[in-house]
C-alpha cells in the first residue's frame, strides 16, 4: 500500500515544481520506477503508468534520455 499511495503522490506533483527542480528527482528516481513495472500488486504497477504517462505530459525530455529510454524499451 505504500508504494501504491507514494506514486499517487509522486503522479500529482509532476506539474507542480520547477521543471528543472523536479527533473533531478525524476532522473534520480527513473530507474527505480521502471523496477515497479514488475511489481505484483495490479494497483502499483497500474499507478507505476499513470506516473508516466503524468512524466510523459510534463516532462517527455527525461524519457528521452539513453538510460531511462533503453530501461522502456527492455
């Protein structure tokens, strides 16, 4: 459950800060969160996507990048 609420969480700032402020925690956060795409709750891997369709809509840059790009595309 905890995992599942800190993502609702993490989703609904996404638009809020700065964007080169929150691009930091998301490029330090990247890698952990696409591991949450195995995880075995339906509910966490479910809100593990809406965060990134959320990182998709304001910050699209990050997802670009080599190493978050390549941990996608796996």
């Amino acid at each position: 459950m905890n995992k599942y609420v800190a993502l609702l969480a993490l989703g609904t700032i996404t638009e809020g800060p700065d964007k080169e402020t929150f691009s930091q925690v998301i490029r330090g956060v990247a890698m952990n969160l696409l591991q949450l795409f195995e995880d075995p709750s339906q509910k966490v891997r479910e809100a593990n996507s809406w965060v990134f369709s959320r990182i998709c809509d304001n910050h699209a840059d990050i997802l670009t990048e080599e190493n978050t790009l390549q941990g996608l595309m796996h």
